[in-house]
C-alpha cells in the first residue's frame, strides 16, 4: 500500500515575491483517499498500488472529477492586493482574510517589485519582457519613495484620530500586503492551478500557483500530479462537466 502524503508538509512555508509567502495549514487525504473515494461505487478498497495508480489515471483522463473533491489543502498567505483579488475570482475556494479595519498596516508593508515588465504590443492584458536592470531600479526607488509618502498621510491620518477603515485610503491598494487563510479541495485546486500557472497569468499570482504546485500539491499528491500534467495541462479547458 502507498505511503500516506507526508504529514512533514504542514507548517512548511515557502518565500514568494520580496516579502510574501505561503504556508500550508492543513492537508486532508491522499492519493489513496481518492482512489478508495472512487472504488466506494462498488464498495471496495484498494487493491495495490498498480491498479490504484491505474485507477486514479483512469478517473483524471475520463474527467471523474469528485473523488478528488476528498482531498483539502489549506493555506496561509501572504501576498499583495493585486495578487488577492485574482485569487478570490475563484469562488469555490474557502477564505478568510487580515482586516485593515481592525489591524494597521506597518510601514514595511508593501511590495516593491524588483523588476519592471513591458505592457505587451498584442495582449492588452498582459506584459511581455523586462526593463533593463539599470531602469528597473529607479522604478523601484520610485515607488518605494511613493509608498512612503503614502504610508506617511496614512501615519498622519490615524494620528488626527481618523479611523482605520478610512485612513487606509491613502495606501497605494494593489501593492499593500495582505494575509488570509484559504481553503480548496484537490479538484478545485488543479483547476486554479491550470488557470494561475499558465504563461497568461499575471506574474504576482503566477508565482503563488507555481509554489503550491511544486512544494505542496507534488509532494503531497504525486500520482495525481503525474495525471494532471498528462491529461490536463498544457490541454485545452475540458467542456461542462
Ligand atoms: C488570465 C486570466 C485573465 C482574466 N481576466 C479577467 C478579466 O479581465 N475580468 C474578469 O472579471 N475576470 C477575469 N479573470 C477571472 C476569470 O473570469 C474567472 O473569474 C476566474 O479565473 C475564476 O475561474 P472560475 O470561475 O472557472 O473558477 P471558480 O470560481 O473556482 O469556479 C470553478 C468552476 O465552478 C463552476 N462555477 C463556480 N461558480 C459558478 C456559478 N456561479 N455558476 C456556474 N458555474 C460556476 C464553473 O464551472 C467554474 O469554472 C481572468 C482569469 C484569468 C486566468
């Protein structure tokens, strides 16, 4: 019988972007959940680890997506705003999040990208190329002395009594760090992961989707990784299920 998904993953954190990071809380099941998920139909249970593997292909390829639902993944991230708002399109994920109301931002708060891209000639959605590393630089300086004004008025805001929730106005909002605790079954998370891992992704949440895969979902589910990079990825979306 294959080994249980290490249970060493929970509480690994991984750095991301200059001061992001996520970290996996929790993890439910294994490769083997899902294949004893799939054989309930009939009332079996495993039956080794070859017909297993077979079986959990057999389902990825033929798109039998609910056994998958049996596995949960919950993160802890840190990331900035611009990286929040795409993540949580994804509805059928699970969140809860930091709260500027209750909590103040703190001056080293924001993220300061050390390399800026081009706006792509053809795709008005995304970038193709970096600045050289010399205009790079200034950019950064350049926001770096933006956020610190802005971080300065927000100071000077809280300050005059005015209340956290309005306060943070000043705040340059897409660069701001925020951190949350999102939840997602197997299934749904390889949905994400093909949408947020592909070259049209924006770079902030690209990032995150690149980490989880490697450094959580591989290592936690490899039979179900090796049939999500035969079947799924790099195919185009499947129709209605
Ligand atoms: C490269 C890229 C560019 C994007 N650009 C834009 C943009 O310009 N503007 C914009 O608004 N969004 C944009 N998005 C977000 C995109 O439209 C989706 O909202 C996001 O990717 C979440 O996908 P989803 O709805 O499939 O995922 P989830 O919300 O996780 O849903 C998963 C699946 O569940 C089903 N589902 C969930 N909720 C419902 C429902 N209420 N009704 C029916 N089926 C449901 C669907 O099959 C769905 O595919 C972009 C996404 C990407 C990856």
């Amino acid at each position: 019988m294959k080994p249980m998904a290490p249970k060493d993953l929970i509480g690994k954190r991984v750095s991301i972007l200059d001061k992001g990071w996520i970290e996996l809380q929790d993890l439910m099941g294994d490769d083997l959940a899902i294949v004893n998920a799939a054989r309930v139909s009939f009332l079996g249970e495993s039956k080794g680890e070859a017909r297993d593997k077979k079986l959990l292909f057999y389902l990825m390829q033929h798109r039998h997506t609910s056994p998958f639902e049996q596995v949960e993944f919950k993160f802890r991230v840190r990331a900035p705003v611009v990286t929040w708002w795409q993540w949580v399109r994804h509805r059928t994920w699970s969140f809860n999040a930091q709260s500027g109301r209750y909590v103040p931002f703190e001056e080293d708060d924001f993220y300061i990208p050390s390399s800026w891209r081009y706006q792509s000639p053809s795709n008005k959605q995304a970038s193709l190329g970096e600045l050289p590393a010399a205009e790079s630089a200034l950019w950064s300086e350049a926001l770096s002395k933006h956020v610190q004004e802005s971080y300065r008025l927000y100071e000077r805001a809280l300050g005059a009594g005015i209340a956290r929730e309005q306060a943070r106005l000043f705040l340059p909002g897409f660069a701001v760090y925020y951190t949350w605790v999102a939840k997602v079954d197997a299934h749904n998370l390889m949905h994400f992961l093909r949408l947020r891992m592909a070259d049209d992704a924006q770079y902030e949440i690209r990032v995150y989707a690149q980490a989880i895969y490697e450094h959580f979902f591989k290592p936690a589910l490899p039979w179900t990784a090796e049939a999500f990079e035969l079947f799924v990825l790099g195919q185009p979306p499947a129709s209605a299920e």
